[in-house]
C-alpha cells in the first residue's frame, strides 16, 4: 500500500511539474484542441494522463503521423527530465522505485525474484575466482560507462547488478505476453524463449540465400543469456561464437553458466572489452554475423556510431549486422507518461538512441539489404549486410 501511495506521489510530480517537458507528450507533437485537453491549468486535467487511457490514446492517435520525426524534436525539451534530475536524489529514489516495480511486477507472474538473485549471490566465491581471472586489465572506463543505470550508482560495474540481471531479463520479458503468461499458456522459459527465437528466426530468414554462420559475435552479450540461446539455435554450425561485454561482473556470471553447461561451453569464449574495439577482438573481415541485442539504448551517440563503424570491418563480405532492441516508436505509442518517465531516468542515453537514425547511419556505411521487422510488441530488429 505504501508502494502504491509512493507512486501516486511520484506521479502527480512528474506529471504536474514535467508534463510538458516528457518524452512522451510533447507540445509539438500535438495539435492545439489536444494540448488543451491535457494541460489546462487545472490539476486535475494533469492527472487525467494517469487516469483516462482513453484520452491519452486519442491524443497518441493525432501524434502518431509525427513521431517517426523524433529526430526534430526540441532538444532542450527532451533533455528537461535529464538535467532536473542530474544534481538530485530525486533520480536516485526514482530509479530505485523503478527497479523495485520490476521486481514486484515478477511476481504477480510468480517469478521469484529474490530465489534468483541469490542463486548467484551464493555463489560469490566462485564469481570472484573467474572475475579476476576474465578482467581485462587494460580497460580504462570511458565516461559515458561510469554512469548510473538502471537503478545502479556504478552502472553495470557492481555485483548487486550482475546478480539481478537474469531476473531482470526474464521479469521484462513476462510483461510483453502478459496475457499468455497469466492465463497459464506460457511459462517464464517459454516466453523467453518467444523473445530470442523471433529474433533468430528473423534472421535466419533473412540469410536464407547466405551461407549458415559459422563465425558469430554476440556483443553485449551480458549475462550470457542470448549468447546461449545463439549457439542452440547455429550450433550446427558454429566454428566460433565470441561474447563480448564491457562489465566484468556480467561476464563472470556468463563464464558460470558455461562451467554449469558443460554441454555448450567448447565453443562459446567471453571478451571482456568495448564493443567499438570489436575488429581487434575478433579480426577484420573475420565474423559471418554480429547480433547485438539490448545494447545500443544504453549508449551516447558517438559510440554507437564507432560501434557501426567497427562492426562494419569485422564482418565477411555478405556478413550480416542484426540489432534488437527497443522500437521508440510503439513505446511512446503504447506506454504511460509515467513508465517512460522512469525509463527514462534509469537509462541515461535514450535520448541519444531515440533520435538515432540507424538505418541513415548504416547506409553512409555502405551496408545494404537493410529491413527492420518487429519482433515482439516492444522490440523491432535491424538487419543488413556488407557488400
């Protein structure tokens, strides 16, 4: 009761202070009678983008034509949430709710969150053995690293964030089928394994003509759950599948999960390293396929585009690039100001990836092919291919 109360709060704030200012809604985006309808003076006229779905939903109709603009928005405007909450403890306390809604939110699913988390927490000594056996030692975090994500002050260089990241993967997940899961149809595997093989089958039809990979790279394979499911779907095949990751601590949970599937582990190697050093990682001209999965809205826009860039000198000729990860345009569409908001607070760079243009920034890299599908009803996959 006290979460819920809690919330209300954070709500009525962000809303009455940052309506204007969000994401979500924006000014521009809408025609004169629909901005009225919501931003009156009037408070309560504020709140009805808690409270009436369906006048959100007739205003997102009227926006709908514009958002594939996004790259024009008014960047003062969509920093605002940003910057207010840069010198606060606000962003701290709502990033940390954030997490713990997710946590909630598993177990209305009965996902039991704390039995998974401890699961890897038990095992600390062994993690800490592979740890300083896996770090790269050479690495100097780059600033846009050091940040806080999620609802993490270190960001992704902490254990309490590497021992909540499956969980944190499969609870996710569970909202995007809710229906499935609720009415007992599907169970927390079987939806994820609905996430990761919509998107190896997308790009397994999309290589239809290609010879099956036998080089692959998994780049911010983090925990190792998509790398694993990479080699089930290729391992016929596969000569070599490489993960890489910039977290220590991700990676030596990865390498666990290898020593407890014995079954899998010859052909899977974890990199500790930066996904833009991918070329002297793996060779240029060397790797069939790069599947980047959840990564690129947790980075600034300068090294999204090295990443492009040495993803590009990597891959074979016919290699294919495949990139899953949030479809902005379905999310504003189909999310509360509320939930964005928070999204927003606990992902420093969003900003930079909503606005990025991936398939300009692919054709000036002389990829071809390019087809962007949706996999599910949050994510859309990227493909394409060097000539």
């Amino acid at each position: 009761m006290l979460l819920k109360y809690f919330l209300f709060f954070v709500n009525l704030i962000i809303v009455y202070s940052f309506s204007s200012q969000t994401l979500h809604l924006q000014k521009k985006s809408f025609n004169y009678i629909s901005y009225n309808k919501l931003y009156k003076n009037s408070l309560s006229n504020r709140l009805l983008l808690i409270s009436n779905k369906s006048i959100l939903k007739s205003c997102i109709n009227e926006y709908d034509n514009h958002i594939n603009k996004i790259n024009k928005f008014d960047n003062a405007k969509l920093h605002i949430i940003n910057i207010i909450f840069e010198f606060s403890l606000f962003r701290i306390v709502l990033a940390n709710l954030a997490r713990l809604l997710i946590a909630n939110n598993a177990k209305k699913y009965n996902y039991d969150w704390e039995y998974n988390v401890n699961k890897w927490q038990s095992r600390n000594n062994e993690l800490q053995l592979i740890y300083n056996n896996i770090t790269n030692k050479n690495i100097n975090y780059q600033n846009y690293y050091n940040k806080q994500f999620h609802a993490y002050e270190d960001g992704n260089l902490n254990w309490k964030a590497a021992y909540e990241v499956d969980s944190a993967t499969y609870a996710l997940t569970l909202r995007y089928w809710n229906e499935k899961v609720l009415s007992g149809k599907y169970n927390i595997i079987q939806i994820q394994d609905l996430l990761r093989y919509n998107i190896l089958n997308e790009i397994d039809k999309y290589m239809v003509n290609i010879k099956k990979p036998e080089y692959i790279c998994d780049l911010g394979c983090s925990t190792g759950i998509s790398t694993e499911y990479i080699y089930e779907y290729y391992k016929s095949n596969i000569k070599s599948l490489i993960g890489i990751d910039l977290s220590p601590y991700f990676l030596s949970i990865a390498n666990l999960r290898l020593i407890d599937s014995i079954n899998i582990s010859k052909n899977i190697t974890y990199k500790h390293d930066y996904a833009e050093n991918t070329h002297n990682i793996i060779g240029l001209n060397s790797t069939n396929l790069i599947i980047s999965q959840f990564l690129f809205h947790e980075l600034p826009t300068h090294i999204s585009r090295e990443i492009l860039k040495s993803i590009y000198i990597s891959l074979t000729s016919g290699g294919v690039i495949a990139i899953s990860d949030i479809d902005v345009t379905r999310m504003l569409k189909n999310t509360a100001p509320i939930n964005v908001a928070l999204f927003q607070i606990t992902e420093p760079y969003f900003i930079d990836y909503a606005k990025f243009d991936f398939k300009k920034e692919l054709e000036l890299l002389n990829f071809t092919d390019i087809k962007i599908v949706e996999t599910d009803p949050k994510n859309r996959l990227i493909l394409a291919k060097k000539i």
